[in-house]
C-alpha cells in the first residue's frame, strides 16, 4: 500500500479546500467544521487556526499572497490579511452560499458562484459588488478562466461558456463591464450529472470537466465539442489537477481513489487509494514536488508525486 510522505490532522469534518501559498511554505485548509487551518509545511506543523461558523466551501489566495478569501454557508465571503489571518471585511450579496471562487486581475477581482444560481464579481480588498450574473437555472457549483477571453461555470449538468466581460479603464483604475445580457454565450454538454470541476490544461487548449456521473470529459474550447470522457473512477470525480508540462491530468473522487491519466490520449498511468473516504481537493506544489490531498476522513495527505 502506498504510503504518505505525511499526514496532518487538525479538523473535525470534511475538508473542502486547500491552497497552498506561491513560495509553497504555507498551506491553507478549511471545511464542513468551519474551521481554517494555517499550516507550516516545512515543519509540518499547525500555525494557527480560525473558527467561522456554518460549513467553508472554498479558500482562494491572491497571487501575491496579501488576502485569503473563503466561501461558507453564512452566504458571505470573508476576506483575511494574509498569512496573520487578520479579518479584513465581509462581501455581502449572495442570496444562498457561495461555494467557489475564483481571483483575477492580479488580485484586484474576486468572481464568486453560489446556490443562488449567480455569480458574482467583487473588488478586493473592498468587497464592492461590481457586477452580477443572473442567468443560471441551476446553482453554480464550480468555475474556471479561460485567460481573459471566457468565464467558465457549471450548473447542474452544464458547462456555460461566458465572455470575460471586464477590460480595465486604465485612466481611472477602475473596470468597465459588459452590459447585461452578454451575448456570444456557448453551452457544452456531456456529463448526465452534476460538474463539480473544472479546469484549463496549462497550454489554455483544452477543458477538462469531472461529475457526479463519475467522469472525466476532456473538451476542445476552440471548437467547443467533447473531445474524450474518461471513465475509471467509483465515485463522484470532484478534483482535478495537472502536472506542470500538461501532458498528466490527476483526478481525484468519492472512491477514495486518486487517477493519474496521460493527455492527450486520456489513458489511465497508475491509481492509488489516497483516502478511506472520499477525496474532495488535492493540489500540486509550486515545486512540483508533491500532491497534497483532503477530504472527507478529515485528514491532509502529503505524497511525493509522480513524473
């Protein structure tokens, strides 16, 4: 049985999100206890902890590691002064939870999905609602950015396809929108249950989408069709991740089970059984050197990752 190079253990309930910061000294996790958790993962330790209450769905960092915004059942999004985990202020505007986000503009925009069926553009450190998009029938589950050319969310069984709709004024150091509603607005569809992931391949070509179905679809964003559905997992596939060189995709789902896949071709290399339940989130370091995983047996799990 493969072993982890560690194990942390510091929450009491599923854990939903973990981010680790760019120097890769720091990780982040939060989930179903409502507890944030600040690790050292050099020593391997626990720094600090923060307790919010209701479930966390989802901590992000900005790329310059100044603020760590996290997503709960309180229907707010919290900001914090990062890495003293200091409360800078509350983004208030969704109706129902929020449950993923995204950071853009170096920082300077927050984007938010929620089971309000909206999402949602903020400025940090403000937490100023800029700009609401409404037209989801469903709860928007998870989201992903094409560069600046497309806003990609999930509902239900769908993938939407939105223009970026933001360019900055910079005369006024502000940002201009679209007006509502945008036009140019393009549907995929492939998976018969919820998408719970999304995520670009590091040459931005290609989409690739994990669901309840227990699927991985890879989708070609140019000609906007269904490429491959990779089919291995037990359980809802609720992470994804990519070697750096984009030629490996990981997945990670309710079987436990973590699937290293080789791109194109979409051929599985080598599985393991990372967690006695299900694993919700799991990242790549900065360095490359390890994956990192978490869920809902309440544990963080170091591995040395493959090549």
């Amino acid at each position: 049985m493969r072993k982890p190079v560690k194990t942390l253990d510091g929450h009491k309930d599923t854990i939903n999100s973990i981010v680790v910061s760019s120097d890769g000294k720091l990780l982040v996790s939060a989930g179903h206890d409502g507890i944030i958790n600040l690790w050292d993962l050099t020593e391997f330790s626990l720094l600090d902890t923060i307790n919010i209450s209701g479930l966390i769905y989802e901590v992000v960092l900005t790329p310059d590691n100044r603020f760590l915004a996290s997503a709960g059942s309180n229907n707010k999004i919290n900001l914090w002064k990062f890495p003293q985990l200091e409360h800078m202020g509350e983004f208030i505007g969704h109706t129902d939870a929020p449950v993923c986000l995204e950071v853009v503009e170096d920082g300077k925009i927050l984007i938010s999905g929620g089971l309000d069926n909206s999402v949602r553009y903020w400025s940090i450190p403000d937490g100023r609602l800029i700009q609401t998009i409404s037209e989801h029938e469903g709860s928007v589950d998870c989201l992903a950015l094409q560069d600046k050319e497309y806003l990609i969310t999930a509902y239900d069984e769908d993938i939407k396809l939105w223009p970026y709709g933001i360019h900055p004024d910079r005369d006024n150091y502000e940002f201009i929108f679209y007006d509502m509603p945008w036009e140019g607005v393009t549907t995929l569809k492939g998976h018969d249950s919820l998408v719970y992931s999304l995520r670009i391949t590091p040459d931005g070509w290609n989409l690739v989408s994990g669901g309840a179905d227990n699927t991985v679809i890879v989708w070609d964003l140019e000609k906007r069709k269904l490429l491959k559905t990779l089919e291995g997992h037990g359980g809802w596939v609720y992470d994804l991740a990519f070697i750096s060189d984009g030629k490996t995709l990981i997945t990670a789902a309710g079987d436990g089970y973590i699937i290293y896949w080789s791109l194109p071709g979409g051929k599985p290399i080598k599985s393991f059984k990372a967690h006695d339940r299900s694993v919700k989130t799991i990242l790549i370091t900065h360095d490359g050197e390890n994956l990192v995983s978490a869920g809902e047996d309440r544990l963080i799990k170091i591995w040395e990752l493959d090549s």
